[in-house]
C-alpha cells in the first residue's frame, strides 16, 4: 500500500470535493474530474486497468469508470520521519 500511494502523490492532480460520504460502493457525481490509475499502479494492480482516481481531503478513490462507484480507498497521509 506504501508503494502504491507512493506512486499516486508523484502525480500532481487537483483535489475534489465530494458532497457525498466516502465510501465503498458510494457513487462520484458526474461533474467530479476522474484521472487514469497511472501506469506504475496498474502493474501492481492490473484489475485497475482502465479505472480512475480522485483526491479527496487525505484520500485517494478508485472510481469505476463505467458505475462511478468507489472501489477502493487510500490514505495518503505519509508517516512522519524521526527526526
């Protein structure tokens, strides 16, 4: 999971705002921007092939492009680092 939100913050997107709870199986409005799963994460998930993301708060979506649907839900706060 490291990795992979590892991966997502190196893609700069712009965040959306979501009325809606986030949630599994919850549906994005329509006018939401969705971005592709970049490549580097469909190699370690294939089953994401053609799907896209959003960043919502501290939290990256995985959005059924076909349903709009939530299918899986990161968080992308990083650990802090001792100093």
């Amino acid at each position: 999971r490291n990795k992979i939100v590892g991966i997502f913050h190196e893609h700069k997107v712009a965040p959306a705002r979501l009325d809606t709870p986030v949630q599994l199986g919850v549906q994005v409005p329509q006018d939401v921007k969705h971005y592709p799963v970049p490549p580097d994460v469909v190699e370690i998930h294939p089953r994401w092939r053609g799907y896209n993301y959003i960043l919502v708060a501290n939290e990256i979506l995985i959005i059924d492009p076909g349903t709009r649907e939530i299918v899986e839900i990161f968080q992308t706060q990083r650990e802090a680092t001792a100093n």
